[in-house]
C-alpha cells in the first residue's frame, strides 16, 4: 500500500474546558472526529496525530477563537510552526446554514470551520509576529516560570 501525501484540513470548535476537532482531506472526507482536553498533554499529542494523518502533506488548523479558551491550543500550534486560520465565530455561523444537520453541535462547528478553511482563501493566519502571539508566548512563558517555581 502507497501512502500519499495530502493536504488536511483541522477546524477546531475551541472551548474552556475542552475542544472539539474535526480533520478533512481535500475531497472533505472526515479523517479524525475527536473531542480533547484543554490540555498541553492532549493537544500536544492532537497536533502529532494531524501531522500524522497528513503524512507529509500540509495541515491547515483553523479556529473559532482568537483568545481566551484557545490561547493554549494557539500556543502550541504557534510553537509547533502549524499553519493557523482564525474564523471569527459569526462567520462559522452564516456558514452553518448552508450544511446538512440539525441543531448547533461542536462536531458539526468544527466540521464547519475545517470545510471553510478548505474552501476559503480570504481567511487570516495567526502568525508569531501576531500581537496575540506575542501575548500567548509572554503567558506561556509566564505559565512555565510559575510551574517551574512550584
């Protein structure tokens, strides 16, 4: 069996206590549906399994949200030199009109936001020269600073 490269796609409904991510290839077929823990443990082993699962080809991660809940995540995808998209969480909402399913779930919001990603070529990445990525690097340093003191 010839494993090929591809393209994927990782559209991430960020949340306080956890997230929800949806992985899709370039013909929008679902990869990976998982729930994970807001975690540095859990989303450092999400991000090697994307990576795993693109086998060489390019990961695009997009989110909801810029800050708050997602700083780690961001973080961390920052860090790791992931390609990062921000979809502002009204324009995952326009979007969900146009897909299949009822009612509002995270599996659905994340599926939304990795299709628009594929799909969307007017979306911003999150870079580290970003004033939010400075901020989260200025945190993340704060954070192991007061874990190293415990």
């Amino acid at each position: 069996e010839v494993v090929v490269a591809q393209p994927v796609w990782a559209g991430v409904d960020a949340g306080k206590a956890d997230h929800y991510c949806m992985v899709i290839n370039d013909d929008a077929q679902r990869l990976l549906s998982q729930r994970v823990a807001n975690d540095e443990a859990a989303l450092l082993e999400l991000i090697a399994v994307v990576t795993t699962l693109a086998d060489g080809g390019e990961v695009t991660w997009a989110i909801d949200l810029n800050a708050g809940g997602a700083a780690l995540l961001i973080a961390l995808l920052i860090a790791a030199g992931q390609r990062l998209l921000y979809i502002p969480g009204r324009t995952v909402h326009h979007a969900a009109g146009s897909y299949r399913g009822e009612g509002k779930t995270d599996a659905k919001d994340a599926a939304i936001i990795a299709d628009q990603a594929r799909m969307r070529h007017d979306l911003q990445p999150l870079r580290a020269g970003d004033d939010i990525a400075v901020e989260l690097r200025i945190l993340t340093s704060r954070r192991s600073d007061l874990v190293a003191d415990r």
